[in-house]
C-alpha cells in the first residue's frame, strides 16, 4: 500500500508506514510502501487477534486527524505486532 501509486488497503485495514525498511517519509522518501494492518478499537471496540498470546496491541492511527484525547471518541486504531 501507499507509495506512488497511492494503493489501499482491503476494507477493514489501514495503511501503515513500514518500519522496517530504510525509507522515511518524513525525511524525504515520497515512494515508502506500506503494511496493510487491520483496524482495531473505535465505539465498536474491535479487539485486535492475538493480543494475549502474541502481544499484539491497538495503537492509535497517527495522522488520521481523530484524537480521542481532544473529542475523537470514535477514533480507530492499527493492530500492531509484537516489536512495531
């Protein structure tokens, strides 16, 4: 996902910025591809798979322009693996 052909991730998932490569978009690299995550938390609650046999946590999406600390009460979140 992301990138210059700007792909989406399938509906349930959001785009995240790989970490694990060299490519910074904010220092520079305009082509960084991405992981597709699914999408945990908002007023549903959505639980992330595996948070208690792998670690795997819901961590807030960054530059969504929800905040759930200043009225964003619906805000979404990534399920983020172990190491993320």
């Amino acid at each position: 996902c992301a990138g210059f052909r700007g792909l989406d991730c399938a509906s349930g998932f959001v785009c995240i910025d790989d970490k694990l490569d060299d490519c910074d978009p904010e220092n520079g690299g305009s082509d960084c591809p991405g992981v597709c995550f699914p999408v945990c938390g908002g007023f549903a609650g959505v639980a992330c798979q595996g948070e208690k046999e792998f670690g795997v946590e819901c961590r807030d999406i960054a530059d969504d322009g929800c905040d759930a600390e200043t009225g964003g009460a619906d805000c979404q979140g990534w399920c983020a693996p172990k190491g993320w």
